[in-house]
C-alpha cells in the first residue's frame, strides 16, 4: 500500500506531530512506499523495541530525549539533534532512557 501523510503544503512538525504515552511505544507511518519508509516513534521512559534484523539499512534521527542503541551487541547512547545508521542484516534494539522520539527512515530500494 503506498502511503503519505505528510501534508504537500508547508512545514510539517515532527516532533510536534506524535505523542507520548506512559508504558508505550506509539508509532505513526508518514510514509509507506515499495522505495522505502518513514515512520514517528514516541517511547516512554524505559521502553524500546527488542533485538531484532531487518534487510535494508535504516536511519535513526533522534527528535527529543535520549535512548540507548544496540548494534551487534554494542551499545550507543543517542539524543535529540543525533542520528544512528542501523546496518541491514544486523540485530539491533532500541531502550528509551528518558521519554524519546525518534524518526526512522528505511530505504528499500
């Protein structure tokens, strides 16, 4: 299904544009394209996405707070105004160490 819901006209707010729910991982796709994906994340304080792989690279740009990343195994402290490449192929986690957003960007093709 090809999908945007970012708005044509003007600036669109980010950050601004998901909430936050306490114990939850909220997600919300701006993008669903067989060239890729753009999708809002909110994390609560202590949540996060367990290890898992995916087949393409993806981009992480941190909007607000700060979370822990794990590539391989190897731990790496991201906050708002950072970005993180996670490789295709390697495992790789997510843990909000305070509230945290975040901007996953995966290209396919």
């Amino acid at each position: 299904m090809e999908e945007t819901e970012i708005p044509v006209k003007g600036a669109y707010p980010l950050a601004a544009s998901i909430q936050y729910q306490a114990d939850s991982v909220v997600s919300r796709t701006l993008v669903n394209k067989p060239a890729g994906t753009v999708t809002l994340f909110a994390f609560g304080k202590e949540q996060g996405l367990s290890e898992h792989t995916a087949p393409f690279d993806a981009q992480v740009l941190v909007l607000d707070g700060r979370a822990e990343v794990s590539i391989s195994g190897n731990w790496f402290s991201v906050a708002a105004g950072e970005t993180i490449l996670l490789p295709a192929g390697l495992p790789h986690a997510v843990k909000a160490v305070e509230a945290f957003k975040m901007l996953l960007i995966m290209i396919k093709a």
